[in-house]
C-alpha cells in the first residue's frame, strides 16, 4: 500500500523553466503557498472562493511532490515557478493578510477522489484570458457569490467524488492539531506542552507573559500569552489555540529551537512526556477513566440507550459495554475503549446536553459539571455553587479552608480546590475539571 501523503516542511523552486538554467530556492512549503496565492488571486475574493483555489494550490503542489515529478526526472527541485508548467511563484513577493491567515488555517488541508491515495492533479486558470478543463478562477467568485461553499465550488470544476482530507501529518514530524481548538477551561497533555513552548518562545519574545503554572489547565496567564504571541505574529488575537495558532507556535517553536543548537539546548522532559493516556480500557483505573464515566452517566439520563455505570474510577465490563454503545450510536469504530476520537465526542455530547438544560435542573447525580475546568479568575453562578460545596465540606473537615461565596474564582477558591486535589490524588492545579467537581458535589451533598 503506498504512504499517505505528509506536508512537506520545505519546497525547492526553480525559477524557470524545468530545462532553463535558473536560480533554485528553497522555502517552507505554507510560505510558498502563501506567495503563489498572492501571485495568482486577489485577497478581496469571496472567502469560500479563497478557500477553493488555495486548496487546489496546495492539491495541485502535494500531488508534484508526492508524485516526486521533477526529481524523478532527473531535477534537482520540486517545483517550478513557469505558469505553463506550474504555479506563480514571485521571489519575495508579497503576501496579502487575508490569504496569508486562510494558508495558516488550512495549509495542511489537500483535496483527493474517493479511493485515491494521492493528492488531486488540480490543474486550473483564469478563465478570462486561459480557459482549460479545470478549475477557473474568476469562475469561483461567482459560484462563492452564489452561495456555494469552498468544496461545492471544487466540486463544480473537478466532480461529485472528489473528498477533503483535513490536518494531514507534517513530514518533520511536528506534532498534529487535535482537532479541538484549546481555550480557557480545556485540559490535557496538548495544554501542558502549548505551555511549555509558549515558555520557551518567551525567551526569544519578551513581550509574551510568562505562564508559571506548569499544570495540563488551561487557565488565565494561558489565554493572556495566547494573546500577546497571536498579536505578535498577526493572528486573531482571541486567545484560543485554533489550527493556525498550534501550527504557528509550533513553528517558531522549532524556530526558536533551532537558534539554540549552539548551546547544545535539546529536548526537555515536559516536552516530550505524556502525562495523560491517549486510550482506556478494560482494566484501567484512575481519575481519567472516573471522568468519562461522570459524562456518560450523566449522558445516560437523556439517552435511555446508554447503559447505567457507576461512577468508580474503574474501567469494568459495565464502562465497556456503555463505551460499545456510545460509539455505535454516533459513528465511532466500536472497539470499547475510549481513545481520543471517543473522548472529544463524549466531551462534546455533554457540554451540548448541559447548555440544553432547563435553569436550575438537577440530575440524580448532583449539580451537572459546565462541560469545561472552572479556574482562577472566573466569574458565575458555576463558580458560586461550588464555592458552597466547598464550604458544606469545609465545616467538616479542618484541610479545606472555608472561602467567601461570592461567584468570583480567585486565591481563597484556588486553595480550597489545591487542598481537596491534595486528598484525591490528582493533580494539584488548583483547578475544577469533572473529577474535582464531582467529588465536591457528591461529599458537599451528604453533609
């Protein structure tokens, strides 16, 4: 079976014609698709037209390297800048923002037909000047004006079997987008190592706060240096790890990295050690498998197909079976374990059965979790109620300090929550994850 097709970190262009004796450069493949959509289309395009004729850009260059077409043809580049053969490619030339932003977003985003392996030969012109049998690019401003979308738009030039494959891997091996953007309230290893990157690019970019909890939460100080390296490297600055933001600090992570070979500086332990697992199964214990059955017992009051389990922290036949379940029920391969895919649509499920609740609902499990970590500088009537939790707790056990239930998350909630992480075992980010807040609920109920 041939390899999937990887993104290339780099691509060499010859200048020229593939015969014509020519300067060969060599640049980071987004930048280059970055460049040849400035070269070729206008930045004032309809966005789903945008998105349609990058996509064949980057289809259309992934299928040349792939397919190894030059080199295997005795040149020593990839590609070539000569319209008749290939894309517009101006050294240094300019690169609008609108495209540039749309490349960092979906760079690693090619388009197939259904059954191929490879990337799809997406041959296309202007379709004012050259017409071909292909994609024409005043043609999509106005099917987009039209409403179609990016892949209806691709559809219409190249046929009804042609399919998205979205974040493929990146050759050099960089660690793949989760899929999930990250912001404030999210937890894991993803968190844990965008922390530590974020650190270390701070070295080079004083500008970024310094982030001093080395926790998997995804707290204040994360969102705050988030921000500052987005508007640092002209991205949204909203604060979230979204594709373009992960493959961004990646990117200048490895930058960074790179400038600091001379002091012999290599991999740390928090950068390449997985705290979390990426599976549980039958067998498994500890908080991770006690959180998926907090969702999925909570799930199973609205979805009667869902099987019953306790909440122990036991991954036993019954969490198995209700695991089967879930995944028959919404697509997933049935293997009763519950890697990644499993956890972000459970996740999803809950958070999506909380927001449809009626106010003040309680399920016989106790006040319902928000669906994402309460931390440090959050605000609401979540964090109320479990202040009061915390404080039933409080009165009977002299470890938890009692704190003021006022609905603001700061020091005095903070501690509390770091004392009763301290007797569970877990931990100890002063956070509220569907652990913390179901231990907190079920001993703040019984007093």
């Amino acid at each position: 079976m041939a390899d999937l097709p990887t993104i290339p970190t780099f691509i060499t262009v010859h200048l020229g014609a593939p015969n014509a004796p020519a300067e060969n450069v060599t640049v980071a493949f987004s930048d280059y698709i970055k460049n040849v959509a400035s070269s070729e289309i206008y930045p004032n395009w309809p966005q789903e037209a945008l998105r349609a004729n990058i996509l064949a850009q980057i289809s259309y260059t992934l299928n040349k390297v792939y397919t190894e077409f030059y080199p295997s043809r005795g040149y020593d580049f990839d590609i070539t800048n000569d319209t008749r053969y290939d894309h517009a490619y101006t050294k240094n030339g300019e690169v609008f923002d609108t495209i540039g932003l749309i490349v960092d977003e979906i760079f690693n985003n090619y388009i197939r037909r259904e059954g191929a392996v490879e990337p799809l030969a997406a041959k296309f012109c202007d379709g004012v000047i050259t017409l071909c049998d292909g994609l024409l690019q005043w043609g999509t401003v106005e099917l987009a004006n039209q409403g179609y979308s990016a892949m209806d738009i691709l559809r219409y030039y190249y046929g009804n079997d042609i399919v998205l494959v979205e974040n493929a891997p990146l050759a050099d091996k960089t660690q793949s987008y989760p899929g999930v953007a990250l912001s404030r309230g999210s937890f894991g290893d993803d968190v844990r190592v965008i922390k530590n990157e974020l650190n270390r690019i701070r070295r080079n970019y004083p500008a970024i706060p310094a982030i001093n909890s080395a926790t998997s939460v995804f707290d204040a100080e994360t969102e705050a240096a988030v921000r500052s390296f987005q508007q640092i490297f002209n991205l949204t600055a909203d604060g979230i790890v979204g594709k373009a933001t992960w493959y961004r600090i990646k990117q200048v992570f490895a930058a960074v990295k790179r400038l600091s070979e001379l002091t012999s500086e290599g991999l740390t332990i928090p950068e390449i050690e997985r705290v979390f697992r990426t599976e549980l199964s039958v067998g498994d214990q500890g908080v991770e498998v006690e959180a998926v059955q907090y969702y999925l017992a909570f799930l199973g009051y609205f979805y009667p197909q869902l099987p019953p389990i306790p909440i122990s922290g036991f991954f036993d036949d019954a969490t198995r079976d209700a695991v089967f379940t879930f995944q028959s029920v919404y697509g997933l391969p049935v293997t009763g374990a519950v890697d990644l895919a499993t956890y972000y649509t459970i996740e999803r499920e809950y958070r999506q059965a909380v927001s449809q609740l009626p106010q003040n609902y309680q399920s016989a499990i106790g006040e319902p979790y928000p669906g994402r970590f309460l931390v440090e500088g959050d605000r609401g009537e979540e964090v109320r109620v479990i202040q009061g939790y915390i404080n039933r707790i409080a009165r009977t056990d002299p470890a938890i300090p009692e704190i003021s239930v006022d609905g603001v998350f700061g020091p005095q909630t903070k501690a509390a929550v770091i004392a009763i992480q301290a007797q569970l075992g877990v931990e100890q980010n002063g956070a509220i994850g569907p652990v913390e807040w179901v231990e907190i609920i079920m001993r703040g109920s019984q007093i």
